[in-house]
C-alpha cells in the first residue's frame, strides 16, 4: 500500500510530496520527492517493536541543508572525480569543483536539492515509488540528456531495495548510488 502527504513547502512554494509504502506486517518506508530520498524505514525490531533504522530529519527545512546527504540519491556521479575532470570518447570534461578542486557527488547543483516526479504502485515485487527526473545535455557539466528514474520498493519480507535507469542521448557517467545511514 502506498500514501502520499504534503511534507513540507520550499522557499520557492513548491510542496513536497512524502510516500508511505507499507508491508502487510505494517513494516514501512518513506520516500521523499525532494531528491528521491529515503527518509524513514521502519521494521520490527527482535522485540517485534518497530524502530526506525536510517537517519535522517523531521522536516523539510533539514534535508534543504542536508551536509550528510542523509537518504539521498546521488548522480550522476556518486563518486569523487579529481580535479573535477576526466576524458571520455577523447574529449576533456570539466565539472565545477566543489570539494576543493573535485567534484563531489557530481558537483554545487545536486539532484537531492530538485524535485522529482512521482508514480506510485503495488506489484508482486511489494509497494514502490518510481522518482524521474530530466537532465539536459551540460547538467551538472556531463555530456547527454538523460530520463533518470529511481525505484523504492517496499518488500513483504520487510527488505527494501533500490534500483536504477538511466537513457541517455550520449555517452555520458552513469553512476548512481544512495546515502541512507
């Protein structure tokens, strides 16, 4: 089962969308459409109690700030690239640096500061979330526009798993990973 609330508003006036995925054992996970982040996951602990097990802020305004990037989705590089360049196809690529001279998780401009669209469902796999996102040719300095998609899934078993697409219109860095602690 999946429910959406308003979670927050953004300085911009834009809301934020929060999805509820639950189990049948009432096991849950909640996804943000702000970054496509994971924001609570909460699964019965030995006692049976559920305990939420990932950090992570009360509202919105926390993850706005976010300097541990707590639950978000990191891309198009999840990685550091040294001296925020590297050559691909024989051409020199230049990322604006924001980790002294590297670019960090893919620079200033991050997905989890953007708001992704959302379609939410059930099949036998459990209750998930399907965030998207466009990135233009030059985002974040990488060559190709791209249809990004990010899924939750919420299993039965109370396992939650994330998985990724990415189609570009070039070749480009696709390499995405989450910061859920």
């Amino acid at each position: 089962m999946v429910t959406q609330r308003t979670f927050g508003t953004l300085p911009s006036g834009e809301e934020v969308q929060i999805y509820h995925l639950e189990n049948k054992s009432g096991a849950f996970a909640e996804v943000l459409q702000f970054g496509a982040i994971l924001v609570k996951l909460c699964v019965p602990d030995r006692d049976g109690r559920l305990t939420d097990v990932v950090l992570g802020y009360d509202d919105l305004a926390g993850y706005e700030v976010n300097g541990c990037f707590f639950g978000a989705t990191i891309g198009r590089s999840g990685n550091r690239i040294a001296q925020s360049r590297f050559t691909l196809d024989g051409k020199e690529i230049v990322l604006t640096p924001n980790e002294g001279a590297n670019n960090l998780h893919s620079g200033p401009d991050v997905y989890r500061d953007r708001i992704w669209e959302a379609e939410a469902g059930a099949d036998e796999g459990g209750s998930f979330v399907i965030f998207s996102l466009w990135s233009e040719d030059g985002d974040q300095g990488f060559p190709g526009k791209a249809r990004i998609e990010v899924r939750y899934t919420l299993g039965e078993d109370d396992s939650v798993s994330i998985s990724y697409a990415m189609v570009a219109t070039k070749t480009t860095v696709a390499n995405f990973t989450n910061h859920v602690y």
